[in-house]
C-alpha cells in the first residue's frame, strides 16, 4: 500500500500534512471499527451455525439414526462441509485479525509519531503510572491489563502478535474440545430417546398389569369379606363355649364332693365281710355311678379341649384372614403409586413432545436384544448419562470462565479506546 513507506520510521511520517494526517487517522479508527465489526459477526455467524448443527440435532433426530445405521457417507459429508466452513472462518478471522494488527501498528504511528517529543512527557508518566499500578496490584487481570497496555504504548509488534497467536491457539484447542463434547451430546441425546422409549414401555406394562388386576381386588375382597361372615360373631360363641365349661366345671365338682360323701360313708361301716344284698346292690349302683360320672368327665374334658383347640384354629383364621387383608391393601397401594408414578412419567413424556416416530425407531432396534442385554445395555447407559451430566457442568463452568474472560478482554478494549482517545490530537 502507499502509506507503508511512511511507517519505517517516525520522521517519515512527519513529512505527511497534518490534515492528511488526522484524515488518515480517522479513517484507520473507523476501518478498525468496521473490521471489529466483521469480527464479531463472523463470531456470530460462527455461533449461529452451532446453533443450527444443535437444532438440526435435536429436531431430525430420527432421519440422523436412520441414515447412520443405513450409511454414514451423507452425514460425513456434511462433517466435512461444516468443517471446511469453520476452516474458512477461521481463516478469515485470522486475516482479520492480522489486518487488525497492521491498522493498530499504523494507528499507533500516525498518533505518537509525530508528536513524539510533545507527548512524550505524557506517555512517560502514563507509562510510569500503569508499571506503578501493575506492581502494587494483587489481582492477576489488572496486572494483565497493565502490561498489555504498557505493550500496546510501547509498539512492541512482536509481543502483540505473540499473544494474539496465544489467543488464536487457545481458541483452536477449545473449538476442537467444544466438537468433541458436541459429538458426546449427539450420543447422549440418542442414549436419553432410547431410555424414554423403555420408560413408556413400562408405564404400557403398568397400564396394563392395573387392567388385569381391576377386576380381581373387588372379587378378592368380596371372598374375603364372605369369608369372615362365615366366622360369624365369634365372641357370642366364646361366651357361650366359656358358661358351657364353668357349668361343667361345677357339675364335675359336685360329682367329686358326692362320691367323697359316699366314700366317708362306707369307710364308717364295720368291716365284717358280709354284706347285705340292699347294701351289695347298692355298692354296684354306685360304683356304676362312679364310672358313668367318670366317663362324662372324660367326654366334658375332651369337648373342652375341643371347643379350646376350635377357638384357637378360629383366631388363627381370623389372624390370617387380616393379614391378608392387609397384604392386599398394601399391594394395591403399592399398585397405585406405580400407576400415579406411570402416568406423571407418561404426562412429562407428553410435554417433551417426543415425535412418535423417534419412540417406533428405538423400539424397533431394541426388539433385537433380550431382557438381559437390555438391563446391561441399561445400565451402561445410566452411567455414561452421569459420565455426560458431569462433562456437561465441566462444559458450563468452562463456558463461565470464558465469559468471565470475554468480560474482562472488552474492558481491555474499552479502556485502549478510551487511552487511544485520549491521545489523539485535534487538527
């Protein structure tokens, strides 16, 4: 260009006009402006093209899975165009950027140069004040800030462009991450259609096992029911059970209390060996009585022990009876939290709004696996869904950091704007 010949040195540029030279000057400001400009719509288109590879993503993801079990070829050749886009990007940017540089260098000599010895008491103390600054300060950004400002006041070009290849460098590492945690969300979002198709169904299965059992529980509990109707009032019959024994309680101990009497009564008798018949006769009687008494004590004990073992087996049943009343209270319990659990699953599925034809294609693939390969399959899947939602908040604490550091370098740029507007002179 023309104007390269008046950048060799400073008394060449003091041959140019002054108004030639404030028009230069403003001319560099508004190109560098406009190329800032480029820059950052470059970046945005940059981004919005991330931004559609996601949409185009998460929206055709069906045609994606088709196509990658059919032929990669389509997809490898759109790898390869977005990649040879994003190579073009990055090239313009670094041209960009290198035109930056020049019209900075040329900026820088068209501001100092030909006022030098004027303005160079000021760039002394301006100088002295930032290297005062740099060294008292504890933050490491405003030390930073401090010496890349003492860089850009001291036209050191070299320096500049080493740290502009250090931030060139730094943002082709963090791209080539970036695609590879891109492909990981690919994966991961194919993982997450595949572990809804088996939430839906589970919830189909729930649905139905809950039909099956509809018409069972009323049934179950009609039995049960009639089952205790059958008991009857058990404690009517146990009172009466209880009197019945207490009656033959005291009838058995009046036989005793009789058979004692008439016991004393022959004990009192002389003994001589000879009985009359009236006496003999009525010795049978007694001991008749005796046995009859005694077999109607065995008979009233063993129906005591009876009616005793009958009360007991009739608790028991009743025992069971609760039990199991109990035990299918809480299976249909249990049943219905599964079924509420089913369907809030159901309704979040619902409000994803998952097209059908994802659900058809994960179901189709996994018909091919059985119950075993699908549990493991499962369970590989849930822990590389962690593996995933720990890289994803390692990505959204990376993406802060480089935020916080884009904050920090447009304060850079606003504070050199603001120094390099206070430098320049008016015509």
């Amino acid at each position: 260009m023309w104007w390269k010949r008046f950048l060799e040195s400073d008394d060449a540029v003091s041959i140019l006009p002054e108004e030639k030279l404030y028009h230069l000057n403003q001319a560099s400001i508004s190109q560098l402006e406009k190329m800032q400009d480029q820059e950052s719509a470059l970046q945005n288109q940059i981004n919005d093209i991330s931004f559609q590879i996601c949409n185009l993503l998460a929206t055709d993801e069906q045609t994606r899975l088709e196509k990658e079990y059919s032929s990669s070829s389509a997809e490898e050749a759109r790898y390869n165009e977005l990649k040879a886009q994003f190579n073009n990007l990055q090239y313009e940017i670094e041209m960009i950027e290198e035109e930056i540089l020049i019209q900075e260098t040329m900026l820088y000599h068209l501001t100092f140069a030909n006022q030098k010895s004027a303005q160079n008491l000021q760039l002394k103390k301006l100088v002295s004040s930032l290297t005062s600054h740099a060294c008292a300060t504890d933050d490491i950004n405003e030390r930073d800030n401090c010496v890349l400002c003492l860089d850009l006041l001291s036209g050191d070009s070299k320096v500049l462009k080493m740290k502009i290849n250090q931030n060139n460098v730094f943002f082709q590492k963090k791209s080539a991450s970036l695609n590879v945690q891109l492909n990981e969300l690919i994966s991961k979002t194919a993982d997450v259609v595949r572990q809804i198709h088996n939430i839906q169904q589970q919830v189909e299965d729930t649905i139905r096992k809950s039909d099956l059992m509809g018409p069972i529980l009323p049934r179950m509990k009609k039995q049960l029911k009639a089952e205790l109707k059958e008991f009857g009032n058990t404690r009517k019959r146990l009172l009466e059970a209880k009197k019945k024994v207490d009656n033959l309680t005291i009838e058995r101990d009046d036989i005793q209390n009789e058979c004692a009497s008439l016991s004393a009564q022959l004990l009192m008798k002389p003994v001589d060996g000879i009985y009359s018949d009236e006496e003999m006769q009525e010795k049978i009687e007694l001991r008749q009585k005796l046995m009859n008494l005694e077999i109607r004590k065995n008979q009233n004990r063993q129906k005591k022990h009876l009616l005793e073992s009958q009360l007991r087996s009739a608790k028991e049943s009743i025992q069971e009876v609760k039990n199991e009343a109990k035990e299918v209270e809480k299976q249909t319990k249990m049943l219905s939290n599964a079924i509420e659990d089913q369907k809030s699953k159901l309704q979040k599925l619902k409000e994803a709004n998952i097209p059908i034809e994802d659900f058809q294609a994960v179901y189709n693939s996994s018909k091919q696996m059985g119950l075993d390969d699908l549990e493991t399959t499962l369970e590989k899947k849930e822990e590389h869904l962690k593996l995933m939602k720990r890289r994803k908040n390692n990505v959204k604490a990376k993406t802060e950091k480089l935020k916080e550091q884009e904050k920090q370098f447009d304060e850079q740029i606003k504070k050199l704007n603001e120094l390099l507007n206070s430098t320049h002179f008016s015509p």
